[in-house]
C-alpha cells in the first residue's frame, strides 16, 4: 500500500469538503444586501431553501447510485465542485428572483454531487488505512465555514460590493477543483461498482439518518437565519452579522480536530448524548439574555459539544448494515443535507407568525431529542 496516495487524497477529500462551505456561508454573511437587491421577504428566502433541498435529495440519490458506481467519487467531487463555482460567480448576474430560484436548482445539484462523493472518498480512505477520518472530515467542513463567515466579514467591513468579493470566492473554487482533481484517489483505488436501482435504506441505517435530518436543520437554521436574527431582532452591526455563525463553528473545529482522541478516551456513547445535552442546556438558557455577546459565546460551547455528533451517528450507522459504503453514506447524507435545507425553509415559512426568536429556542430542545434517540439506538 502506497501511504503518500492515501495521504495526499485524505487532504484532497478535506480540501473539497471544505469548499462548499466556504461559499455557501460566505454568501450567507451577504444575504442581508441580497435580500434587499431582490426584495426578498422570509417567504421568498425560504422557498429558495426548499428548492435548494429538493434538488439536492434528488440529485444526491441520483448520481450515488448511477454515476460514483460508474465515473468513481473523485470525478464527482471535481465535478460539484466547479458546478458549485459556477452557480455561485452567476450570483452576481441575478437581477429577478426566478433567476435566483434557477441557481437554488444549480446548488442542490453540486451538493448532490459533492456530499456523498467526498464522504465516500473518504470512507475508502478510513477502510483502507484504518484511520480514524470522519471526525476531521467534519472539521474541515467547520473550517470551511468559518474561512466563509470571515472572508465575508472582512470584505464587507472594507466595503467591498457583491461584484468585486464574488469572483474572489470563485477563484477559490476553481483552485479547490483543479487540487482534488490531481490529488484524489488514482483509479485503480476509487470505487467502482455496478449501478444500483433505488431502495429504501436498511431500519437502523434510516432512523440514523432521521437523526441527521434534524441535526442538520437545526446547522442550516443556524447558518441562514442567525445573521438575519442577529441584525433585525437584536439590533447587532451588519458586518457582525455572522458572529453567531462563526462562533458555532468555531466551537465544532477543536472538537472535531480532536475527535478521534476523545471518541477513544470517552466513548462515542458520552460523546454523543451527555456532552451534547450539556450544549444544548447552554444555547438554550443563553437565548433568554437576548444578548448577541452572551449568546454567541453559548453557541461556542454548543458546537464544542456537538461537533463529534455527525462522525458519530455516521459511523453507527455503518456498523449497523450491510449496505455498500457509497449506499449507505448516500442515504445519510440524502437525509442530513435536506433536513440542512428544508429545515430553514419551514422556518421561512413560519418566521411571520411565531417570531425568529421562539424558531431559536427549538434548535437546543430538537438537538436535545435527537441525542436521546441516539441513546436508545447506540450500539457498542
């Protein structure tokens, strides 16, 4: 076994995780200038989400069950990737809110792609080295994500309008994809496979992914809601919009940094209930201070707490059948990446009637459930 290819396509994998998140957030920390160059209400915001996930469970099952099989992960990583780039530079040509459904459509699309190639690149990786990877995979997505919010941040405190700090992003973009493209897995080590015809997953494997639907809304609410939270309830400086954003991530960075040292030293089972409750009783009671400060510390220690639960459940769930890895991991993300979309979107739908402070205090009680159905389906 050559260790430098595995080696090199780990980083790759990491790498490619990475950007999607760095756009997708970045774009985030501009959704207040975008709501108002559109006209955008929480409907309308929402409505994109909804699409955006739709598209993306459709496409996810669709290219993991006829496309990885046939071209291999890294193929589809590149890919997503530079659809991703592409959808995100058109944003800058949207004069209507049609064309901005059309680029939700082209996002879901990428993400189908993106997700459960790279997940399953790595995967490959873990099995054939016998790594520990998924709680750094992780954690490349939470880097992504804060690399996202800052460059936006950043940008927007120096005035920089959509025009000029779009292509930037894009440029990135195109790096990442050209990266993977020589770094990823060479052919003769990728999966390839007969194309599989749509099943339903296996029990265990579905009630995992269930707990990842509505892990992954209460991220997606965090990511495309707390900025506009933030400056239109709590009054908080446009250019500090994403600090809650932030804050989250940064929490789940250490975590996951070091998540195969504390799933060894504590076990998955603490790591996966009792320290996630002690997060979500932190988030919650911060919430009543209405103060962007104390909160944003609070969602610090929430993503801490959480930030191991995805490798977690994922890895339970593989244990627990005998579906290919591709499969299964296809099926979980289907599941976790349109709850990160529809999540949001029924908060869009719902934010004119019961206020997006009353959506916030749900986000710890729904972790809060889903660590006690953890608890009862954990397997040692």
């Amino acid at each position: 076994m050559n260790k430098k290819i595995f080696l090199r396509a780990k980083w790759a994998s990491l790498l490619a995780i990475s950007a999607p998140m760095i756009m997708w957030v970045f774009m985030l920390g501009h959704i207040p200038i975008i709501y108002k160059n559109l006209n955008l209400s929480e409907t309308s915001w929402g409505i994109f989400l909804l699409i955006f996930g739709g598209v993306q469970i459709l496409s996810g099952q669709f290219f993991t069950r006829l496309f990885i099989p046939r071209y291999g992960t890294k193929l589809m990583i590149c890919s997503g990737v530079l659809i991703l780039s592409i959808s995100f530079i058109s944003i800058i040509l949207v004069n209507s809110y049609e064309s901005f459904l059309l680029i939700a459509s082209l996002f879901g699309i990428s993400m189908g792609l993106i997700m459960p190639s790279t997940n399953s690149h790595l995967a490959l990786i873990e099995e054939k080295t016998k790594e520990v990877l998924q709680p750094i995979f992780w954690a490349a997505m939470s880097l992504g994500a804060v690399i996202g919010a800052f460059l936006s941040i950043y940008l927007l405190n120096l005035n920089f309008s959509i025009k000029n700090s779009f292509p930037i992003i894009f440029i990135i973009g195109i790096l990442i994809t050209i990266v993977v493209f020589f770094l990823g897995l060479p052919k003769d080590e990728d999966y390839f496979g007969k194309s599989e015809k749509f099943s339903l997953p296996d029990k265990k494997v579905m009630i995992f992914g269930v707990i990842l639907f509505f892990e992954f809304s209460t991220v997606g609410i965090i990511m495309e809601w707390s900025p506009l939270w933030l400056i239109n309830d709590l009054k908080t400086p446009l250019f500090l919009g994403a600090l809650v954003l932030i804050s989250f991530h940064a929490g789940e960075i250490p975590s996951r940094v070091f998540g195969a040292y504390l799933i060894k030293k504590f076990g998955e089972l603490k790591m996966g209930f009792h320290v996630v409750i002690f997060g979500c009783l932190c988030l919650f009671i911060s919430i009543f201070s209405m103060n962007y400060i104390v909160i944003s510390v609070s969602a610090f220690i929430f993503g801490f707490a959480t930030g191991n639960t995805n490798p977690i459940v994922i890895r339970q769930a593989i244990k627990s059948t005998n579906e290919n890895i591709p499969t299964t991991i296809a099926n979980l993300m289907t599941l976790a990446f349109s709850g990160l979309m529809i999540g949001p979107g029924i908060v869009g739908l719902t934010a004119k009637y019961l206020g997006m402070t009353f959506n916030m205090f749900i986000l710890p009680i729904i972790w809060g459930i889903c660590a006690v159905i953890f608890l009862f389906n954990y397997k040692k």
